[in-house]
C-alpha cells in the first residue's frame, strides 16, 4: 500500500475542516454567510469550467471515436447530473424553503452530496498521481485543497447553529473531508485505472452536473438577494483567488 498517497488525499480533506472551522471560530456572522456563498459561486464554476469539464473532454474525445460522439458523452453525464441532482432536491423535506435557515441547510445538504461524489473521484486522481510522482502530486494537493477551503465553510455555514441537526453536520463533513481518502483507498485495494478511462469521464461529467445545479439553481438566487452586501462581492473576489492561486501552484 502507498502510505504516502493515501495521507495525501486525507490531506485534501483538512483544507475541508478548516474552511468548517472558521466558520465556527467566527460564530457564523451574517457577513461569514454571504461572504461563503460568493466564495463557494465562482470556485464552483471555475472548477467546472476550467478543470474537470475539460478533462472530461480531453478523455471522451480520446477514447471515442468520431468528434460528435465525443462531445456528447460528457454532456450526457452532465446532464444526468443535474437530473439526479434535481431528483434528489425534490424528495428531500426541505424543498420549499420555508425560512432563511431552511435554504441554508437545504444547500448545505445538496452541495455535500454532489462534493462527496465529486471527492471520490478527484481523490482518487491524487492517489495516482502520488503515487507516480510525489513533487506533482504535492502540487496537486495544494491546489486542489485551496479549492476545498470555501466549500468547507459553505457546509458549515448551513449547519450552524442548529443543534438538532448536530449529527447530520457531523456526518456530511466527515463524507465530504474524507471522499478523498476514500476515494484513493478504492483505487489502491481494486487496483483500478481511472486515469483516461469512460469511468472517470462519465463521472467527472456527473460531477460537473450536480456543481453547475448547485451554482445556478441554489446559490445564485441567493447572491442575487443578498447583492447589495459587500461581502458577497468579497466572496466572489475571495473564490476567485482561491482558484487561481490553486492554479498556479499546480
């Protein structure tokens, strides 16, 4: 077993706590609220656009012959991951949003999900490259952990405060903080190879769906609410380094 790479992608994970955690070393404010949901926006949609869709491109054009074919697979699983995404948001209890809190916790529950899946996959691409070459794959961490410190806190902004959902909190920050581990840990004991393959497409695709439903059908209404507040544009801004900084390290 490579040690080494499977403590890597728990590494992925504190960057997750973290995030978590500030929010409660903040108590939470209203100013932490907006300031994570412009934040959680615009990494979400950078990571759509200019990381994982890409290379669910790159792969399918790869492995698929014939151009049209090649582009309608990860469309297909992207839109099977909005589907599944909006499936599971109509049978969850909190659908219509009855208050403030209620939306809070209702994004909170959606964005683990569709992080967790995400996790899995994006943990299991560490691991290998870990495992290939460790200065990459240190490279890889970094980046990718910046990424996860803004989802970390929009989890916990939604659950905060609400000590009957204490247990609900706790189970889907563990889930989305170790999904990489888990992810990595699939791929050393089934010796998988996800790398290039139709598997890691259609869900880097899936992947892609469910991030761009939460972008657009969950937080983008309520940034456009809440606008007028600086620390929205702060998040925004704040998503954006994040990114970029990310990028740049890898």
């Amino acid at each position: 077993m490579n040690t080494t790479a499977l403590i890597a992608t728990l590494f992925l994970g504190a960057f997750v706590l973290m995030g978590a955690a500030a929010v409660f070393i903040t108590k939470n404010s209203s100013k932490i609220v907006n300031f994570t949901m412009g934040a959680a926006f615009v990494v979400m949609l950078l990571l759509v656009f200019f990381e994982i869709l890409p290379e669910a491109f790159e792969i399918s054009m790869q492995q698929i012959s014939g151009t049209v074919l090649g582009i309608a697979f990860p469309v297909a699983f992207t839109a099977l991951g909005i589907g599944a995404l909006k499936l599971l948001d109509l049978m969850m209890p909190g659908h219509k949003h009855h208050s403030e809190d209620e939306k809070l916790t209702h994004i909170g529950i959606i964005t683990s999900i569709a992080i967790i899946i995400h996790n899995l996959v994006e943990g299991a691409g560490v691991y290998a490259v870990y495992s290939s070459n460790i200065s990459m794959g240190v490279l890889m961490c970094i980046s990718v952990g910046l990424h996860n410190i803004p989802i970390g806190m929009m989890v916990g902004s939604s659950f905060y405060g609400k000590k009957d959902s204490a247990f609900q909190f706790a189970m889907y920050i563990f889930g989305v903080a170790f999904s990489p581990f888990a992810g990595g840990l699939v791929v050393h004991l089934l010796k998988l190879e996800l790398e290039g393959t139709l598997l890691a497409c259609a869900l880097l695709s899936s992947s892609c769906g469910m991030l761009l439903f939460i972008a657009f059908m969950e937080l983008l209404p309520e940034i456009r609410e809440h606008i007028r507040h600086k620390e929205i544009i702060y998040g925004l801004a704040a998503g954006a380094a994040f990114f970029i900084c990310g990028m740049l390290l890898a």
